[in-house]
C-alpha cells in the first residue's frame, strides 16, 4: 500500500544547524496489519505519520499510496485523500467540545444522513459507549470514552488507513488494553499504524518499526524493509 | 448527500452565544428603525401641513405695488378702492382657472400643531356660514362631535387637532390673542384642518382663499396675470411653495439628524460586533484545525461559518422585523394616535439604509473570520508547537 522511498524530513532548513526529523530511508507497508512505530521522543515517529497521512510534506523523497507520489499531490487531493481513505486519532483527542459524542462522530463522516448517524451509533456502542453517553459533550466523558470517540469518528468512514498516534498515551491499562483490542481488530481488514514508546500495547502488532534519530533502527515481524 | 459542515450544529448546541448576536443585531436594528419612525411623526405631521392641504386650499396675499399702484404716491383713501378693485379682478380671474372651485376673500385664523421637535402654524379659513358645507365637503371632513358653526366666532377644529393640542376641545375656547372663537364640533379629516365663521367686528389677516384640485404652483397662475410674486411682499400658500420649505427645513434637517443616528448605532455596532466575534472566532481554532486535519478544505470551514453568521443576522432581521411591528403598534396606539400626530410604518427608505449598513457589518465581519482562516493549521503543526 505504502512505498516510502528515501523519505528525508529536515526541519529549521534555513539555520545553520538542520535537524534531520527523517534521515532518509525506504520502507515497504502492507494493505492491511496492526503497525507498530516505535521510539523515544524526538525520533521522528509523529513526523513519519504525519507524512504518509499528507499533513506534512518531506523534504525529500517519495511516498507511493496504492502507485501514487504524495508529495506530488494537489491540496485538494491532498484532502480527499484524508477525507475518504485516511483516518486519524490524535495524541490529544480533539472532539469538538460543544458536540455530543454522536455528533462527534458524525462530523468526520463522508455522507450526512441517518444511516451516518445510525453507524456512529453502532461504532459508540461496540466501544463500550452505552446509550446514556451518545448525547454527553466531551466534557462530560471520561478520558477514555473520549478516547474511544475520537477512535469511532476516524472510523465512521471505514478508511484504508487508520493513523493512530499514543492512542493510548491518556488511558489507563484497562483502557489502553481495551482501545488496543478494538485497533487490532480493525487490523484485519485494513491498515493500522500505531506511534508509540509504549511497547506493551504493540504485543499483538504484526510488525514493529523502530526508529532511532530520524532512521530505522530495527524492525520486528513482516518481511519488507 | 455529500458531507457538508453544518452550520446548525454550531448554533443549535451554542444557543446562549449566538443568541448574544442575534439579540444585539435585532436591538441594533430595532433602534435604528425605530429612531426613524418616531422621527416619522414629524416628517409625516409636516408633510400633511405642507403637502397635502396646499393641495386642497391655497392663500394669496398680495402689496399694493404687486398689483402695480403706486403705493408710495396714493394716499389710504385712494389706495383702498383701487387695491379692492385689483384684488376683486385677481379673484375673478382665479375664478375662471381650470380646478378652481371656490375662491374666497377670506378672514384667515391661525391653528397650532406640534409634533416631538418643532411646531407649526396652519390657516383656519373664516367663510359665511352657507359656505362651510363646500369647505367640509372640499376637505372630505366629516363632523363626528358637536355641531357646526351657526353664529360668529365659532368654528370647528378636526379630531388631530384637538387632540395635538391641549389648548384645543369640544366647546372650549380658541384664543387668538385679541378675542376668543368658541370651539362647536369637531370633524373627521385626513389634513390638520379648521374652519368657522368670522367675528364681524373684528377684522383680523384676510387672504384671497382658493379652493382648488389639482393646481400647484399659483406663482406661474399669477406671472401669466402679470403679476411677479415678491418674497418679502407677497404671501403664496400653494403646493409649490409648502413643497420647496418641507424639502430643504423638514426633510434637510431631519435627514442630517437620523443619518448622525444612523452612523452613531452602526459604529457602536461595529466595534462590539466585532470584537465579540472575533473572541468567538478565536475559541474555536482547534475545531477548525481538526476540521483541516480530517480533510475538509479551508473552504468548506469559511462557507460554514459564512452559514452561521448568514443565520445570525438572518434570524435578527426577521426578529427585529416582528419587534419592530409590534412596536410601531404600540407606539402607534398609546403614544402617536392619542397626540394627533400622523407617521409613516414602512420606510423603503430607511429599511434599504439598514440593509446597506447590515450588508457592510457583514463585509466588515469577513476580516477576523479570513484571519481566522489564515491561522488554520492542520493538527500536526498544533503539536510541533506543544512537543
């Protein structure tokens, strides 16, 4: 699905001294899998999703999605890419804090209709979200409810990619553990990525990719590199 | 149906805040047009003074030189009969004009209304009693209370009148300064309007009084005669020249008072709008950033928000609309009717001045909400910030 060619991600370009977010590596995702990337802080795992998920341009090198040059994309390309075939769950949740949890949903969804709003409430409920939760605000959830909304809005549109960055970083074990289980079945049919420095959630991952300053440094399960 | 960003989502869960504009546009709106009507009762009370019963009745006076005597060579004695003689002609000649009914040498009484700023004097023709009816009926005026005048020194005032002015009532007096007219009936009219039968023995301003449909400008009547009317000299009560002083004194003054008002509402307007809205715009940044992030365009966000401020001022204007009738009912009933005084309820013309300024709010408005849209990032760039 994924051809990353000497993806290179440098930041500060006009300073002096560049920092090399993305050192400049080739790396082969699947269609579908649970995969894990690995790292401490500041070793250029957010970057690499935000490049494959197109929020961010490399500064150098390829990205091919299903034959495709990313970085070669128009804004509006860009857009629909994100839109119809990406999803996202953000470090920080970011529901819209006046909107119940349905229509928190419901926001990210391609089509606006009662069917919609019939699968944000299925999604709700096989996360644990009962019922009496679908109308509360944000505010009014938990931390891991939260979580688990923003987890259904990326998926209301059964997206081919589902980037999930700490999905996990704000949640207890149970939650965690419970997020986790709902991410990996998704995994089955489509592409999961995971950024984390958290290794015991990726136990179950099918492959893990460890990144060091900006570079692979190692990468357990699957078989391309 | 494709997604859209739905602008109702916003305002059905931010009820208190969007309520906060739309109330503050509707009382905008509210004032502004209600300043107007209320500055209606004088333009309009004028505008019957000035523009509608000079279409009914007109007033000549004329000098002696005018008529061309030479009044500085002629004694009073020999000046009088010849200064009767030139005016009975005039008369006759006024007579025989096309839309001349009636033309009168009529003692003339002077009847007071006063609207919120100002006051303004209008004549009360005194004409024998056989000629009241032709008056009456000229005037379409109708008697509701009372009677009509049957001896000398009683006359009959209309409802608006009467009710205008304190002074005036069913069988009171009406002073004039030198003797007192006694007030018989009241008629039904839509002018401010007066008429009764003189004292004999008191002579007081007597006018060459017309009746007339359809003339306006006696000054050209009288150039044809040979006449040329002299401002200082000559009095002329005609639509011509009513018309002319309730352009440039009434509507001159009132237009320079209400644009002040006007300008004075929409800048005050402007600058809590906008600051208020821009604190709105201003917290919901995150939400239009993930709005970016999750893929809608930048332009699917400022049409959403272009929905939501549509609504806003939408909604004031059709609110502000329903207060606004309400009002001028109200007004209307306990404060207006009940003083005499006559107004206008629809304006086109200060409903396209609101508009315009409404249109220019809105247009004004585009500025936050573009730099709002200028400061969208997409989530990435949020957390590059934080991490």
């Amino acid at each position: 699905m994924f051809e990353i060619k000497n993806i290179t991600m440098i930041y500060d370009m006009e300073k002096a001294e560049k920092v090399y977010a993305l050192g400049g590596f080739d790396l082969t995702l699947p269609d579908k899998g649970l995969i894990g990337i690995i790292g401490p802080s500041g070793s250029g795992k957010s970057t690499l999703m935000y490049c494959l998920s197109t929020l961010k341009k490399p500064t150098d090198g390829q990205i091919l999605y299903n034959g495709k040059n990313l970085t070669s994309l128009k804004d509006s390309e860009r857009e629909n890419l994100r839109r119809n075939e990406f999803g996202f769950v953000f470090q920080r949740h970011f529901l819209v804090p006046y909107m119940s949890a349905v229509d928190n949903v419901t926001v990210a969804a391609a089509k606006n209709d009662k069917e919609t709003t019939e699968q944000a409430k299925r999604l709700l409920s096989g996360f644990g979200l009962g019922e009496k939760e679908w109308n509360k605000r944000p505010a009014k959830l938990s931390g891991g409810q939260r979580q688990r909304t923003a987890i259904a809005r990326a998926m209301i549109n059964q997206p081919k990619v589902l980037f999930a960055d700490e999905p996990t970083a704000a949640l207890d074990h149970e939650n965690a553990f419970a997020v986790m289980e709902i991410l990996k079945d998704y995994a089955k049919k489509h592409l999961v990525l995971i950024i984390t420095h958290d290794r015991s959630i990726l136990k179950d991952a099918d492959r893990i990719i460890e990144l060091w300053d900006g570079n692979i440094s190692a990468i357990k399960g699957g078989d391309t590199v | 149906m494709p997604q859209k960003l739905s602008a109702m989502r916003y305002i059905k869960n931010n009820k208190r805040r969007t309520s906060v504009l739309i109330v503050s546009l509707c009382l905008s709106f509210v004032l502004t047009y209600l300043t107007q009507f209320l500055l209606s009762t004088n333009s309009e009370t004028f505008r019957t003074l000035f523009e509608y019963s000079p279409k009914k009745i007109q007033f000549v006076s004329l000098a002696g030189s005018s008529y061309g005597l030479d009044v500085d060579n002629l004694s009073t004695e020999e000046l009088m009969p010849l200064y009767q003689a030139k005016r009975l002609e005039l008369m006759e000649h006024l007579r025989e004009q096309e839309g001349v009914k009636k033309v009168y040498y009529a003692e003339v009484l002077y009847g007071f209304v006063q609207p919120l700023v100002g006051g303004l004097n209008f004549e009360i023709p005194l004409i024998a009693k056989e000629e009241l009816p032709v008056l009456l009926d000229h005037f379409g005026a109708t008697l509701v209370e009372g009677r009509l005048p049957e001896q000398p020194g009683e006359l009959v005032l209309d409802r608006d009148t009467v009710r205008n002015n304190d002074q005036y009532s069913l069988n009171g007096s009406f002073y004039t300064g030198t003797d007192l007219f006694q007030i018989v009936g009241i008629v039904d009219c839509d002018s401010y309007f007066g008429c009764g039968i003189p004292h004999p023995e008191l002579p007081r301003t007597t006018m060459i009084t017309i009746l007339s449909e359809g003339i306006d400008d006696f000054g050209a009547i009288l150039a044809e005669y040979g006449i040329t009317v002299r401002e200082n000299f000559d009095t002329i009560v005609d639509y011509q020249t009513c018309h002319q002083i309730y352009e440039t004194e009434v509507l001159g003054s009132l237009r320079d008072s209400t644009t002040f008002i006007y300008l004075g509402i929409i800048l005050l307007l402007s600058i809590s709008l906008f600051i208020v809205y821009t604190t709105y715009l201003r917290d919901r940044r995150d939400e239009w950033c993930l709005y970016c992030s999750i893929g809608y365009s930048r332009q699917t966000i400022y049409f959403s928000i272009l929905r939501e401020l549509l609504f806003t001022f939408v909604t004031a204007l059709l609110l502000g609309t329903v207060i606004i009738g309400i009002s001028e009912f109200l007004l209307y009933l306990l404060m207006i009717a009940p003083a005499g005084l006559k107004c206008r309820f629809f304006s086109p013309q200060a409903v396209f001045e609101i508009l315009s300024s409404y249109v220019l709010l809105f247009g004004l408005l585009q500025l936050p909400v573009r730099t709002a849209l200028w400061k969208i990032r997409t989530i990435d760039a949020i957390e590059d910030d934080l991490y």
